[in-house]
C-alpha cells in the first residue's frame, strides 16, 4: 500500500529555551583568580562575566553576585 502525499512539506521550526543557574560561590572564586588584590569595578564584573560566556541576566543576579564578592573580600568601585 502506498502513502499519498497531500499538501506542500512545511519547514519546522524549532525554539529551545533553557535556562541554568550558576553558584555564585564557583563565579566568586574565578574572580578571585582574575582579580587576586580584590578591587574590581562594575565595568570589570560585566566583563568578566562575559569572559565566562554569561551575557544574559538580570540586575538581581548581578545584585548577588556583587554581594557575594563583597562577602568575600572584594571592594567594588562604580568607576
């Protein structure tokens, strides 16, 4: 028996969307191995996240992440 094939073929589309959540304990520590004397700005938090490939997130991630450096010695200037 042979299958007919009606109608025109119609290219799928595919969105993935996944989310992952990094410790910001592990993210402190590869600061601290980039920045060993504890002064960072804000400017160097954002490159240096994106040196680790994290370029989407949000200021409450960014808000303890800079928590978490200041807990662990680190002084953050603005400029």
């Amino acid at each position: 028996m042979s299958l007919k094939k009606i109608g025109f073929p119609v290219k799928l589309e595919i969105i993935k969307k996944g989310s992952f959540s990094i410790n910001e304990n592990v993210l402190a520590e590869k600061f601290l191995q980039n920045w060993p004397n504890k002064q960072i700005t804000v400017d160097n938090i954002h490159e240096g996240l994106k040196q680790m490939g994290i370029d989407n997130y949000s200021s409450e991630d960014l808000s303890g992440i800079m928590n978490r450096l200041q807990a662990v010695g680190f002084s953050i200037n603005s400029k």
